[in-house]
C-alpha cells in the first residue's frame, strides 16, 4: 500500500471518528466523505486557450499526448493516469466506476461526462500522481451560452481535489477573459495555497520592454482578481522545444537562461505533488476541524439562548397558571359569586393565551433571524468572548467570515428546535477538539517526518 493511501485512510478515520457525528448533528458539510475511495496526488493545470498547458503536460511526460495548437483544441476534461498499457476511458465509465474516486463529477450532468475522459499511459512520471489537463478559457458575447455545463463549478471540483494547480497565461491574453477572471476571482478562492502562476511563452519577446509591459499588465489584471494583499509569485518560463528560433537566424530575442531556471523549478514543484498531497491532506483535515469547532461553539450559544427563550415563556405560563389556580381556590374558599369566578378564569387565560401566542412570535421570529449572517455575529462574540478579550485572534474572526454564511444554510436544514442535547454536543465537541489539538497535529509530524526521510531520495 503506498504511503498516500494509508495518509488517506488515517485523515479519513479522523472525519469518519472525530469530525462526521458532530457534522451531522449540526448539517455541517465536510470537504470529504469518509466513505470515498482514495485519491490519487493530482496536478491541475488551467489557463487561456493556447497559453501553452497542455504543451507544458507534453513536456513533463516526454511525449506528445495531448493535442495542441493556437485555436481551442478541446472543450473537456483529461484525467491522465498511469497505465500497465495506453488506453482511454469516456466520461461516463470514469464517474461512475468505484475505483477512480470521480463519482463526484456525477452532479455536473450529462454535458460534461459526455465532455470528460480518462487517459491511461505507462509513462513512469504518472506512477507518482495524476494530471488534468482544462479547456482553455476564453471570452464570450454571452457567457451563459458559452459552455453547455456549468464550467466554473467543474473547476471547483477539480481544485479542490488537486493539490497543485498550475495557470498559465501567455503574452497575447495575460489575464484577460472574462472566464479567467471569474475563475481566479470567485472559483479557485480559499485555494490560493495550491495556486501557482506561469506567465509561459517568454521567448516571443524581443524586447525586455516588452516583456516588462506584458508582465505588468499581468500583474495588474491579477491584482483586481486576487484579493489577498500580496499577489502570488509568478513564474515566468517557455518550453525550449516549442521556442522561437534565436538571433542566429536573424530573429532578435531577449535572453532566456534565467527562465530555464524558471521551468525547472515549476518541474520541480509539480514532480513534489505527492508531498504536497501529504501536507494537504493534514491541511484540510485541519481547517474542516477548526470551522466545525466554531460552528459548534456559536450553535451551542443559539441552542443557550432559544432555550433561554423558551423557559422565559413557559415560565410566565406557568407562574400565571399557579397564581390564578391560587386565587380561584381564595375566591372559591370565600364563596365568591360563581360569576365573578369565571371572569377571573376567563382573564387569567385570556392572559396565559396572549403570552403563548407571543412566546410564540418571538421563537419564529428568533428562527427568522437566523437566516441572517449579521444576526449570528453576536453568538460568535460570546463563544468566543474570552479569546477575543484576550487577544485580537484576527485568525478567529476570518474564519468565522468564512464559514458563517454557510452556518445560515446549516440552520435551515437543522434548526435549533432540532439541535441534540446540549450534553451530546458537548461530548462531540470534546472529542472534536481533542483530534485538533492532539491527533492532527501528531499527524502532521509524521507527515513531516516522513517527507523529510525522502527528501534525499528525490533529490538524487
């Protein structure tokens, strides 16, 4: 069993153990199911249509699989994988077979299975992990019209089940299709640890000016699309066997040997994608605990307060109740008119119906509210109260930014009115935060262990 199957496995014992009783409860959805097959370490490439991704594929294999050229050469998907011999797998076979651990492109529907395959190659570079080659991305007069599957939420699926995701832009489009900036701007957010930038194509400049402009007008469409304050490095390279002839030959251009450098270390960091998938793994596993946890911390605090709610109502119900059950038996003691008796009664009910009524106004009110994130933010104020009076803890807050409008959806399906005994969910969370301050982090040490044992090897 290779090692990126037993990590597999130990993460997914801890969702399974740790994370999924808890998640249930609180219809909390997790980045993995504990019951799917295990993945393969995936590399990712995306990028503009002829921004050279698929070339860059041939390059690293040594041969040429897949097609290439100026204009868009496919619209599909390619998972390409090792194989004992060459073959080819139609979409439909690739999402629905047990053993490849695709079933989730299932929900993309038939346009995009009938636009997927697998490609099977006995290549030795693909017995370490999986690549997926993207349709290039382009601009359209009606971009609803432009793809017949919904192509944005199929990259998201692909990137979050990659571990290194390379784009590519070359010098005549350096970041400007609509669906490139769409992808970069809301797809691949929160995925910005696995994104690698290459600006490819370098050796068709024959000016360092212009390289310089293209390279900033780059750096200028990235920064309107990334959002995090520094923008990402960018690997700036070519492909020497696709290069444009040098000045020998008449043609003038600038010099390229700092950009072979360039393209080994991207061939570097796409050869690491089985460590990355190790750190990745552990890294998820994480940050899937971390968000549970809040979410569970600020549910238990809407839990306290509903049930705040509904002791203050039945309460005033019930004291009403005994106090009027009281006076009738005075009145009946002293031989009140029977009249008067049933108008005191009368009232009294009158008096515990209203605050029913009201009691229940304000608890459908309360749920109403929920569906607000502005109302949730008070909760997290006080499950985290003691930590945020401590420190500013600024990670708390962006976490929470992150997760609290899908806690909103959460409470639709699971309401307070359905939330397990504050006992039982007490218990989970124990056991939740046991796994991230003790399990995972012991995990994460033997990943790192473990990379540094075979760091040498892949060196030689």
């Amino acid at each position: 069993m290779t090692d990126h199957i037993k990590l597999d496995q130990k993460t997914k014992k801890l969702y399974r153990t740790a994370l999924k009783p808890l998640a249930d409860h609180l219809a909390f959805g997790l980045p993995v199911n504990p019951n799917d097959t295990a993945r393969r370490p995936t590399a990712l490439f995306l990028g503009n249509h002829s921004s050279g991704k698929s070339s860059f594929i041939n390059h690293l294999l040594g041969t040429q699989l897949q097609k290439t050229g100026l204009a868009p050469t496919d619209d599909g998907f390619t998972i390409i994988t090792y194989g004992e011999k060459t073959d080819s797998i139609d979409g439909q076979t690739v999402a629905s077979h047990p053993e490849l651990a695709y079933q989730d492109l299932q929900c993309l529907g038939p346009a995009f299975i009938s636009r997927l395959r697998l490609r099977a190659e006995p290549n030795p570079v693909l017995q370490e992990f999986n690549m997926i080659d993207s349709p290039g991305m382009i601009d359209a007069v009606d971009r609803s019209n432009s793809r017949e599957y919904d192509f944005e939420r199929s990259i998201r699926i692909f990137a979050e089940n990659s571990d290194i995701i390379l784009f590519f832009f070359d010098p005549d489009k350096p970041g400007t299709t609509a669906e490139t900036i769409s992808v970069l701007t809301n797809t691949l957010a929160g995925l910005e640890h696995k994104l690698m930038i290459v600006m490819n194509k370098v050796d068709l400049f024959t000016t360092m000016r212009d390289f310089a402009r293209s390279y900033g007008t780059l750096c200028w469409n990235l920064s309107k699309a990334i959002t995090t304050k520094d923008i990402p490095h960018i690997f700036t390279t070519y492909l020497p066997e696709l290069a444009t002839p040098r000045a020998d030959s008449g043609n003038k251009r600038i010099p390229l040997e700092d950009f072979d450098t360039a393209r080994k270390e991207i061939v570097n960091e796409v050869k690491r994608t089985p460590t990355r998938r190790a750190d990745n793994l552990v890294s998820d596993l994480l940050h899937a605990a971390r968000n549970l946890a809040i979410q569970a911390r600020v549910s238990d605090q809407i839990g306290i307060a509903y049930r705040n709610m509904k002791l203050r109502w039945h309460g005033s119900s019930a004291i009403i109740c005994a106090v009027s059950a009281v006076a009738a038996w005075l009145l009946w003691k002293r031989e009140v008119a029977w009249q008067n008796l049933a108008i005191g009664v009368g009232v009294a009910l009158a008096i515990v119906t209203l605050i029913a009524l009201f009691g229940k106004y304000r608890l459908n009110q309360f749920n109403q509210s929920l569906k607000r994130v502005e109302f949730l933010d008070p909760f997290f104020d006080q499950a985290y109260s003691n930590e945020i009076t401590l420190g500013e803890r600024l990670d708390l807050r962006a976490a929470w930014v992150g997760i609290r409008e899908g806690m909103t959806r959460s409470l639709k399906v699971t309401p307070p009115t359905k939330f397990p005994l504050r006992m039982t969910r007490l218990r989970l969370l124990r056991r939740l935060e046991r796994a991230i301050y003790d399990e995972i982090p012991k995990l994460r040490r033997q990943v790192g262990m473990e990379s540094n044992e075979s760091s040498p090897a892949s060196g030689n």
